[in-house]
C-alpha cells in the first residue's frame, strides 16, 4: 500500500472516536469478532471513568496513511504492577502495549515501534504485551481459536497478528488458555463422589451470592481473589476503587444461581462467578444500545435461554491451596452452577478460563471435568 505511514498521539474527542471506530472498520469481514458497546469502550479509555487510570498512564495512538485511519495502539503503564515482584511477571520498568489493530504488518511495526518509544521515554525497560488495557480485562493475543466467537470479556484478533508481532522481535512470556466443556451430561464419577464428600462435612457450606447486598458479596470475592493470586504470575491487586466499579459494572449479569461463595468453619474460603455470556446478543447490536437493543439486552438478561455460561473468575484463599480442600470447594462449586446453568437456563456448554499454563491446580480441575482447550492467549515479552 502506498503512502506514508503518520502516528499520531489520540487528542479530544474525534480522535478517541476514531481509535474506537478503528476496530469495527478493520474487524468487519471477521464472522468470528464480537463488536464491544461503543459506551464501553469509551468509558474504559477515559480517565475519570474507569479507576483503572488512577494508578495508570495511558497514551493512544492511531496510524494514519493518506488520512485514512489505518491502525491503532496503547501504550501503558501501571504503577500497581511496576510495584509487583519482578519473579511474578511485572515489576519495575515493565509497560504494556494492546488494544491495536492494524490493516498491515508494515502500520503493526509502526505503531509497536511507537508505542515502545513512549514506554522508554518513560524509564520503561521491558515490554508485555499485549494487555488491553488491564491485566484483569483482555490480557494476550490469541493465537488459537479463531474459528469462533469468544465469550465476554475476551479477546479476537486477526490471525495475521501473530506472525506481524513475533517479527518485531518479541518471545512469548506466558500462555493462556481457556477451556470448553459440554455441561449437560455431568461430571465423571470421581468428581460426584469429591461433591458428595463435601456435601457430608459439617465444616462446608456452599452458597449463591446474594444480589441484594451484591456490593458486599463483590467485596468478598475481590479480597478472596487478592489472596488467592497474590503468587500469581501477572497478578496485580485491586484497589478499594476499583472494587466498588467492579460490583456496579458486573450486577447486570448476576444471575444468582450462577454465583457461588464457599465457607469453611463459618468464614469465606472460597468463590466462583459464572456469567451467561452476552457476546451471544452483542454480536448483532455492532456496538450500539439504543435505541432498541438496551432493552433487547435487559430482557435476555432476566432469563437467557441457550446461553453458554463463562467462569472468569475463581479463587480459593492461600491457607487451603495445595490441599484436597481446595479442589473439593471447586467442584462443589462448579457442579452446582453446572445443574443451575442446565435446569434454569437450558445450557450445553460451558467455558472457563483464562487459566495460566503453569497454574498445575487449576489446569488439573480443567482436566477432571473433562474440559478441553478451545483458545490459546500468549502474553509476549521484549526488552526495549
């Protein structure tokens, strides 16, 4: 393609527009891409609206040839991470790129090479990418998997994308992977006898959460999570901020049933959130709520029939890892939203993850239920 390739930093509002309309553009031949809601998208980039740039700095750039918008990127950094021991994946000196699209190796290698100049302009001294724009939000690029849609909350990319990254000079950092199961038929024997073992104890109690007094149960399951992956390659905390937005934005797709926290001896050990994935409705919607589609959305919402339901989340606290409790919580867990998806809802299939590759505990429960790896992530890493 001819014509000089121009990056330019994202400044006002017909910009961040573009850098939105950028994706809808360069992903609408793909069957398989889900288009976000265009209010999401600007809430989620812009500083007072998402508590994310609270303790982040955040820069846009769009690639432009002939005028034309041709390709886009962050570039960030996370002061929470930069504070995380380095052995854990971030750390000090560590920024991010993500949330690009390009229509050409030739613009990707422009607007990577743009974006590691605004991160060594900063003290940055290391790369992983891409993270969009958190590590808990759309963290990877996939690699396998794109002969179809993901479910919420994660990420689709062009195939091309792989080999345009890798050329720039960067080796993957960490795999992730999310795995797929038909829930209809249940779980293998071993798995009902480990449920039926814990349904006898006295010491476990397994309950849905309460959407009444939903801020609190959020609040819950954030601490549980802080403690369950503080070890966690990647792991970032959450901070106070972010655990209230976390609660106001996920109520919506609370079906309580679906949501799960695990007592031992009284006290919260251990949680799973399960949502009905909403790509199904969004993938029609091409971004936009109103004026009709919001209520489209809010009435699928009361009882999503046929939906796949995705488990995103999902902790047990550091004092009972490593041991058969742990594993005995998540099935119970898992089975029970398992019979809620299918007898409320008519579910047939299920997805968890993003799961790390090394993470041995949860890759074990992935594989007694008899899940499969559909998708693959990979976090790449470059030293600037």
């Amino acid at each position: 393609m001819a014509g000089e390739i121009v990056i330019t930093p994202v400044s006002g509002k017909s910009d961040l527009n573009a850098f939105i309309d950028c994706a809808y553009r360069l992903n609408a031949n793909d069957p398989n891409w889900v288009p976000p809601l265009r209010a999401d998208m600007v809430e989620l980039l812009t500083p007072g609206k998402n508590p994310f740039h609270e303790h982040a700095k955040v820069q846009l750039f769009l690639a432009r040839r002939g005028g034309e918008v041709v390709g886009r990127i962050s570039a960030h950094y996370d002061e929470l991470a930069l504070a995380q021991p380095p052995e854990q994946g971030m750390g000090p000196g560590t920024g991010n790129w993500g949330l690009m699209e390009a229509d050409s190796e030739e613009v990707m290698s422009a607007l990577i090479a743009r974006a590691e100049e605004w991160l060594r302009e900063r003290g940055m001294t290391r790369v992983l990418a891409p993270i969009s724009l958190s590590i808990w939000e759309e963290p990877g690029l996939l690699v396998q998997g794109h002969d179809h849609p993901p479910m919420l909350l994660m990420g689709h990319h062009n195939a091309a994308y792989q080999g345009w990254v890798e050329a720039q000079g960067y080796e993957t950092a960490k795999r992730l992977y999310t795995y797929d199961l038909d829930v209809r038929s249940g779980f293998p024997e071993l798995i009902k006898r480990i449920v039926k073992s814990g349904e006898r104890s006295s010491r476990i109690t397994v309950r849905t959460v309460d959407k009444s007094r939903f801020a609190e149960e959020a609040a819950i399951a954030i601490d549980i999570l802080n403690d369950a992956w503080s070890k966690n390659w990647g792991f970032v905390p959450f901070t106070e901020t972010e655990k209230a937005y976390g609660a106001k934005k996920l109520k919506p797709l609370i079906l309580e049933g679906a949501n799960m926290i695990a007592e031992v001896d009284g006290e919260p050990a251990a949680f799973m959130l399960s949502w009905p994935d909403i790509n199904q409705k969004l993938k029609d919607f091409d971004g936009k709520l109103f004026p009709f589609n919001w209520a489209k959305l809010l009435w699928w919402l009361r009882n999503p029939k046929d939906a796949g339901f995705r488990v995103p989340l999902m902790g047990v606290v550091s004092q009972y890892q490593n041991t058969r409790l742990a594993s005995q919580l998540a099935f119970m867990m898992i089975e029970y939203i398992r019979r809620y998806a299918v007898e409320e809802h008519g579910a047939s299939r299920g997805e968890v993850g993003w799961i790390l590759e090394d993470n041995k505990g949860m890759v074990a429960i992935a594989d007694a239920i008899e899940s499969k790896i559909n998708r693959e992530y990979r976090i790449y890493s470059k030293t600037l």
